[in-house]
C-alpha cells in the first residue's frame, strides 16, 4: 500500500494491467485491509471501484466455491467443470 503507484505499475504493466486497473487494485487492496471479513458485491454497500459482473462471477465461483450460473462463457464452462468434479473432490 505505500508502494509508489509509478513502482507498482512498473511490474504489473506486462499483465496488460494499466493505470485503470491499478486502480481497481488499491480499491480491492483497502478494502480487504479494512473489512473484518473481505466481501464484495454488486450493490452498493459491497460495490468495490472496478469490480463488475465478470468479477464478482469469478470471485464467487474461485473465492467462495459458490455454485452460480455465470454469463461469461468461459465462467461457465468452469462452473460447468467445477459441477462435474465436485463429487470426485
């Protein structure tokens, strides 16, 4: 957090994560130094800067292991994979 953003951006620049997402990345940092238990969401009182549907999709399915329904293809076809093997687990 007391990185320099010039320094930050530095190193993650060749992820294709530019000034935006930076952003986007202090925003999901304070947050989860802040809150007792890390949450997010689409509304409001949990609406973090940057974090959209596709996001918050991904977050549920790879942070929670919540079984949803996503409109991303790929999120789907993971939810799908994830649904198959979650027995064999």
């Amino acid at each position: 957090m007391d990185a320099s953003p010039e320094d930050v951006l530095k190193i993650i620049h060749p992820l294709g994560l530019f000034p935006t997402r930076m952003q986007t990345l202090v925003a999901i940092s304070e947050r989860f130094l802040q809150m007792p238990v890390f949450q997010v969401g689409l509304e409001k009182d949990l609406k973090i800067y940057g974090v959209g549907k596709f996001s918050y999709q991904s977050y549920q399915l790879f942070c929670c292991d919540e079984q949803i329904q996503p409109e991303d293809r790929n999120l789907k076809a993971f939810a799908a994979w994830q649904k198959r093997n979650r027995d064999s687990c």
